[in-house]
C-alpha cells in the first residue's frame, strides 16, 4: 500500500508540471473571478419581482441551484476534455524503455504501478474540479444565504465520469503504447455515443420499429458509460436537491470502470518489457 501511495505522489507531482492543467487552473480562476463580479450585480429583489411577474413563487432553491448548475455544467464539459487530452499520455509515457526500466526495478508490483498512476490522475483532476464547484457554491450560497451542500456532490459526480473514460484511455495506453486511440475513443464516447444513445433511449426508442436495431442499440446503451447522463440528468437532480433519481447510469459506468481497469492490470502484467 505504501508503494502505491508513492506512485500517486509522484503522478501529481508529474500532472503539476503539465501545462494543459496548470491552463486549465487558470481559467477556473478567472471563471471564479468573473462569477464572483457578476454574482454580486444581481438583485435579489429584481429576480423575486420577476417570478410574481409570471405568477409562479420564485422559489430560493431554484434560483440557487440553477445559477450554480449554469456556471458548473458547462466549465465541467470544459474541464473534462482538457483533462482527458492531457492525462491520455501518462500510461504510455510510463511504458517508454528506460522509464518502465526502472519503475520495476523498484520493489513495486505490475498493479501497484498501474493502479497508483490511475488514482494519482483522477485524484489531480478531483482536486481542480472540487475547487472549481466549491468556489461556484461559496459564492453563491454567500450570496443568497443558501446553503445546498447536496451540490458539493456535483464534484463527484464529474470525477465519476471522468474516471470511467480514463480507465478505457489506461486500457488503450497499455493496448497500443500511444496516447491517441484512448484520447480519441474517450472523445468519441463522451461527445457523440453516449448523448446519441441517451437521445435514443429517452426519445426515439417507440419509433424504431426494428427488433434486430432495437437490441443493438440497447446494448449499447448499456455497455457504452452513460456520461451523458451523469454529466446531465444525474447533475441536475443533484444540483436541486433531489438526490441520485437513477441509479442504473452509476451501476453501469462503474461496472464498465471495473472491467477496463481489470482487463487493464491483465494485459499490463503479461507485456514483456
């Protein structure tokens, strides 16, 4: 355990010296600064008048949550490509002759390796995301005086995504010891499948009237991670108070998680270097 804990510090300090996240660190802060300037122009006053204008009861959980949700949701797509490009390389970066070298020439196993560089990538990315969602609240909540902690969630919520498409881009850097197929896939997942596969689930599965289409594209949507859902529904319920309203999203993007990681470690032990 203690060997692992090495690896993961010596990845964050690896991920610190990466440009792309120290970028990524830049804009979370102007973004915080700009919230923080523009937050403190609303009247409270203004926007209750507003919803008696409608005839509806502007309720303060609302109007929290939904300025919170349409500062994080869009910096969290922002984040999370920027994580997947920068954070694609580290596993064939490792498998280099001379790095791999003498990484196992140190009294550490194969999966102590693997697993330490996965949890030292998804631990830095954790941390920018949570301070990014954090920042967004406090500024937010001191506002408003509303304190909604159930939003902290959304952190997790984004770090799950993100590390179910890392582990496809870990099992890709030890397929193919190059960065861009895992990069490319993880993209292709996060961009068009899986907002394809929700749109067809949700909105045009009675219209398909093949059976043969029908059971592939089921398939898919429950083999392929939902990010689309966890990144949209999943957030949005968070975000409002409600709770995780689906679980079967979690469950199977954790499952997908589970099974790339492990068919990872095999792949990773059996490679002679």
């Amino acid at each position: 355990m203690k060997n692992m804990f090495i690896i993961i510090q010596f990845t964050l300090r690896e991920a610190m010296a990466r440009k792309v996240f120290i970028f990524f660190s830049i804009i979370t802060l102007l973004v915080l600064i700009v919230t923080l300037l523009v937050i403190g122009l609303i009247d409270m006053e203004t926007l209750s008048g507003l919803g008696n204008h409608s005839g509806k009861e502007l309720l303060m959980n609302e109007v929290v949550s939904a300025l919170e949700l349409m500062i994080v949701n869009p910096m969290a797509s922002l984040g999370l490509l920027l994580a997947i490009f920068s954070s694609s390389s580290f596993i064939p970066t490792l498998l280099e002759k001379g790095n791999i070298d003498l990484f196992l020439s140190k009294p550490v196993s194969r999966i102590q390796l693997l697993i330490g560089k996965y949890l030292g990538v998804v631990l830095f990315v954790f941390i920018n995301i949570f301070i990014f969602v954090l920042g967004v609240w406090l500024i937010i909540s001191f506002k408003f005086n509303y304190w909604e902690f159930s939003f902290l969630l959304l952190s997790v919520t984004i770090i799950f995504a993100f590390a179910v498409l890392y582990s496809l881009i870990v099992l890709f850097g030890v397929l193919t010891r190059t960065s861009i197929p895992g990069m490319m896939i993880a993209y292709l997942i996060f961009i068009v499948i899986s907002p394809l596969l929700q749109l067809y689930k949700f909105k045009f599965h009675e219209m398909i009237s093949s059976g043969i289409i029908k059971t592939i594209l089921d398939g898919l949507y429950y083999v392929v991670p939902q990010t689309a859902e966890l990144m949209g529904k999943t957030m949005i319920d968070l975000a409002f108070g409600r709770g995780i309203t689906d679980l079967q999203p979690v469950f199977t993007s954790f499952l997908f998680l589970i099974l790339a990681l492990t068919f990872s470690i095999f792949l990773f032990r059996k490679k002679d270097f």
